[in-house]
C-alpha cells in the first residue's frame, strides 16, 4: 500500500497505474480527500464491440460486482473502442 499527494503522483501515474493493475493499492490524497487506485473489473465478459456508452455501463457494473476478473487484453480492447468512438464523433 502506497500513499501520495497529488502533486507527487501526476508524474509518474502511468507507473502508478501499473502497480495498481498487478494488485497494489495505491491511495491519493487531494486536501482531505482520498482515492483508491485499484483495478477495476467487468462484471462480465467484455463483447468484441462496444460503444461509448455500452463500455460506460461495464465500467459501473464493475464498481458493483469488482469479483469478476479482467481477460487479457480486455482493457485494451475497451480503450481502442472508446478511441474509435471518438474519431467518428
């Protein structure tokens, strides 16, 4: 477990990020207030194609059922359907 303002973290989030993938809880503190970095999990299996919205609605469900363990490449497939979302916008 790991604890940073948020001027210390900006910098090295993306490491940050990385810790908090492989299972590390990473705790940033803004004033008073705390966040968790933790990974987050689909609550079910993530369909090859996704809309914006449809990958909003996984993402909150995931905050509900956080049991349900990623697959390889889930994330990666998530972020470039969000990306290919926004080019067509």
């Amino acid at each position: 477990m790991a604890t940073y303002v948020i001027r210390e973290a900006k910098p090295k989030l993306g490491a940050l990020v990385k810790q908090a993938a492989a299972g590390e809880t990473i705790y940033l503190l803004n004033g008073k207030a705390m966040v968790a970095l933790v990974p987050a999990r689909p609550a079910h299996d993530v369909p090859t194609e996704l809309d914006v919205s449809a990958v909003n609605r996984r993402l909150a469900a995931s905050e509900e059922t956080p049991s349900a363990p990623w697959k390889t490449g889930d994330a990666g497939r998530v972020a470039k359907q969000v990306l290919r979302q926004k080019e067509r916008r």
